[in-house]
C-alpha cells in the first residue's frame, strides 16, 4: 500500500503544491489532475523517488520509500515523458535489456509476443529509430505487459497513441487493476474503469488536493 | 547482479558498434595531435624520444576528455538513466558496466594504436611496450576519474568546459606517473614505483568513482 501524508514539492524556488494526502491499495487507480505547470509530473516523479520532496512523507507498506530504496523499486515500473528506448536498438532488444533490469529476464520469444500484441508485428526487429512517435511509445508500453511490478507509475502514457492503441492500453490497465495491482496516472483523456476504484486527485492553486 | 552487469556492458557495446562515429572521432584526434609533433618540431630524434611519452600521455589524457560528453549525457536524453535510477539492481553495478564499456569503445583503440604512433619518435620496442602497459592501467583510470565529472555536469549548459575544469587536475597524477614510468625506464632508473603507484590509481578510482557515479547521477536527475 502506498500513503503519501503532507507531501510539500517545489521546482527551483517555486511550491507547486502542498499537503498533498491520499494511499493506493490494491485494485485501485489514481487519476492526477491539473492544469499545465500544475506539477502533475513532478508528484509521479517524487513517488517514484527521483524527486525529493520539500516536506512530506510518501510510505510503502508503511516504510519509506527512500529507505527502501531497491526494495520499493522491484514493485515499480515508472513511464515517463520520455519513452526511455534506445534509438539504435531493435524493439526486442530495448525489451530484454529492461526485462533484465527489472529482475525478472525474459526469453527472446515472450518480447516477440508482447511486441505484436502491442500492434508492432513486423517491427519487432526493426531499429526503433524507424519508428514512428506513436509506434516508440508502443514499444516502451510493451513493458506494462512483461513487467511483475505492481505499481505502475504513467506520466501521459495515452501521448501519440491512435484509438486503438488506448483502448488496448486501457485494457492492459484495467487487467491490471483487476489482479490487484495499482496505478496512478495522469491524462487528459478519460479513463474509464469497469473494475476497481478510481480515486481523482485535482491539483492546481485553488484547489490543494483531497482523496 | 552479474546479469544487468554485463546486459547493460553489452547494450551499451552494441550502441558503439552501431554508431562508430563516437569511436572514431576519439581516435582520430589521439592519432592526429600525437602526430602533428614530429611534424613541427622536426626530425630531430634525440628531442623526439625525450618528449614522446608525455606527448602521447598528454594526448591520450584529452582524448579521452573528448570522449566523456557520450559518456551518460545520451541516456540521459532518452530517459534510460531514469530507469535504470529505478531499477532493483545496484546502481553503482551499472555504472561500472558503463564506465567499462566506455573504456573498451575509447580508451581500448588509443592503447593499441599507440606502437604505431610510437614509431614516428623513434622509441625503442622496451620503450613502446612500456609505453603501452602505463596506457593500460592508465586509460581506465583517466575514464573512472572522468566518469565522475560527466556525471556531475549530467544536464547542464556548457558542461564540456566545466567536465575539463573539474576533471583534468584529478588527472595529473595518473599523467605523471604514467609518462613517468617511460622515461623511468628508458633512462634505465626502472619504471615499478611509477608503474605500482599507476596501478595504485586505478583500483582506488575503480572502486570509489561508481559509488561517486551514482551518487552524482542521483542528483544530476532529479
């Protein structure tokens, strides 16, 4: 269970946002609200623990995250802005290298898989710097449906996708979801849930944020 | 552990070899200065063999300064190094797969090309072969040293001035030792001290410039 009690971040000298509460348990998915420059990716970027923050305390299963360090970070997978792929590699590759990172390899033929499931038959072994922008963002998507993290963490990830590629990602969410694990997200799209709880968090000056 | 070790030792070969221009550029330019000496001093080869071991040192030295501006600034951009700050493997386990990596893409070539550009000042063949066992404890080195600040300067605007300002005086004493022990034995006093203490360099910068990586790499990202 992650809890996140009086969170305080700042960019330079700048509060972005204060006393921020809420906790994520299993099955349940957390929606970040707010305007441009409201922080949305700055909060992910501190739960993930890249950022720290100013004051605040943000605990899983009851421990810090800072303390756990490599502990909380096997039960996250973090996607960012940025697709994290290497451009010289081949879809396949980029999967095995973060399969063995993540800590759990992966044989050759489950990337094959995940890949044309994702919609990118044909390109699996292509380098990825062919790709179009919505097809990179598939492959760094690939990820969710290898991964055995149980925290995912998606700054955008609907970013560049066509229709069919966010009904397939709203699919493996809800999957997700459904097997007990968690998610936080922002968009600007709507996501609808079929299963588990969806909680909203709004952040933005008028309106501190409350789950 | 030893898995992701040589994963991201392997991704980060495969780059290289698919992108040869980082490997090249670094080797040119060590090829390129340590020959334009001869040219203009003239073929005088008693002033030739007193000054070739510093000469390739000092090349060898700015070469692989050149070289440290790749070293993690491309994961950087592409969000890898975010990644890998949030993987369950020992970050300082990956840096030293990086840190070798780099060494075998930039430092590697300067140390075999070396005999060659050794030709050109007349050195005896002992001479080379010492000449190219100090670059060979020395390269490395130069890339933990440098390691350390490319890391510091991860982000910033102007950071290949910066990385040369904080990373050339941590490199005098492997410049020292290294040209040191060449000219130690070729005057026939015998190179072990400047060798031992080149040696000495290597495995202290070996275990604690990952731990400064990652440390520096933490903060550089956020």
């Amino acid at each position: 269970m992650l809890t996140v009690t009086s969170l305080e971040c700042a960019r330079g000298d700048r509060r972005l946002f204060s006393d921020i509460e809420f906790s994520l348990d299993s099955g349940e998915l957390l929606h970040v609200h707010g305007h441009n420059g409201s922080g949305k990716t700055t909060l992910l970027r501190t739960l993930c623990g890249l950022v720290l923050p100013v004051s605040g305390q943000i605990n899983w299963n009851g421990d810090d995250i800072s303390d756990l360090a490599e502990e909380f970070t096997q039960h996250l997978l973090y996607i960012g802005h940025k697709n994290s792929i290497k451009d010289d590699l081949t879809g396949l590759e980029n999967l095995m290298v973060y399969s063995v990172l993540d800590g759990h390899p992966i044989a050759e033929k489950e990337a094959w898989d995940a890949l044309s499931k994702i919609g990118l038959k044909g390109f699996e072994d292509l380098s990825t710097k062919v790709l179009s922008q919505g097809q990179k963002r598939r492959v760094a998507l690939a990820r969710l449906m290898l991964t055995k993290a149980k925290l995912w963490i998606l700054d955008e990830p609907f970013v560049a996708l066509d229709k069919a590629a966010v009904e397939l990602l709203q699919d493996v969410i809800k999957q997700h979801i459904s097997n007990g694990g968690m998610v936080i997200l922002t968009t600007h799209q709507e996501v609808e849930m079929t299963t588990g709880t969806v909680k909203q968090l709004e952040l933005g000056w008028k309106k501190q944020g409350h789950v | 552990m030893f898995r992701a070790f040589s994963t991201i030792l392997k991704r980060d070969l495969t780059l290289a070899m698919r992108r040869k221009s980082d490997i090249t550029s670094t080797l040119f330019f060590f090829v390129v200065v340590v020959s334009l000496f001869p040219l203009a001093i003239g073929p005088e080869m008693n002033t030739l063999r007193l000054i070739a071991p510093g000469i390739v040192w000092v090349a060898a030295l700015l070469a692989s300064m050149l070289a440290l501006d790749h070293m993690f600034s491309v994961d950087y951009e592409d969000g890898s190094l975010e990644q890998m700050l949030l993987t369950p493997q020992p970050l300082s386990i990956l840096v030293l797969a990086k840190i070798l990596a780099h060494w075998l893409v930039t430092g590697l070539p300067l140390v075999l090309m070396a005999p060659v550009l050794g030709l050109q000042y007349d050195l005896s063949a002992d001479a080379i072969g010492i000449l190219m066992l100090t670059l060979l404890i020395g390269t490395p080195a130069l890339s933990f040293i440098g390691a350390i600040g490319a890391a510091l300067t991860l982000g910033l605007r102007g950071g290949g001035v910066l990385v040369s300002l904080l990373v050339l005086p941590l490199s005098i004493p492997t410049l020292i030792f290294g040209a040191g022990a060449v000219e130690a034995t070729v005057s026939g006093l015998g190179g072990e001290g400047h060798l031992s203490m080149l040696l000495a360099i290597l495995l202290m910068s070996a275990v604690l410039a990952p731990l400064a990586v990652s440390m520096s790499l933490r903060i550089s990202s956020e």
